[in-house]
C-alpha cells in the first residue's frame, strides 16, 4: 500500500467510528484524540479493524506510534507492503 492508501484507510475507519468525525481541517502532525476527541474505547476500534482488515497484531506498548495521522502512516507502511 502506498502512503496515501494507508491515510485513506485509517481515515476511512475513523468515519466509520464516528460519522461526526470533522475530518476537513485534520492536521496529520495533530494527535488524532485531540482533533477529533476520540476515546479509548474510540482508539481501540481503529486497532481492532486494522486488525480484522489486515490481520495486523499491533501490541500496546506500540499504540503510540498511531497518535498521530503521520506517525499512523509511518508505523502502517511497513507492515502493509505486501497488501
């Protein structure tokens, strides 16, 4: 996948968590909780379809490397090359 699939699809999860997601001025350097007010339970969803679509394992210790929408992408992109 390219780095602009990878956005698309977490963005594209983000809207199907929360449709009221204001996704228009979203600043890929911002932490997503913040911009967009998502919750724990919010965050864990967008794991878990990662994991349901790209059978991708991520462990807690490295949740932090999806705060943000780049930093989602930098994590995302080696592990989704082959998709």
């Amino acid at each position: 996948m390219t780095r602009d699939e990878i956005k698309n699809v977490i963005i594209e999860i983000i809207q199907d968590i929360d449709e009221d997601a204001e996704m228009d001025n979203l600043q890929s350097d911002q932490a997503l909780r913040d911009q967009l007010d998502l919750d724990s339970m919010d965050f864990l969803d967008i794991v878990m379809e990662l994991r349901k679509r790209y059978k991708l394992q991520i462990p807690e210790g490295d949740y932090s490397e999806l705060a943000t929408l780049t930093s989602c992408v930098n994590y995302l992109e080696p592990r989704l090359q082959n998709v």
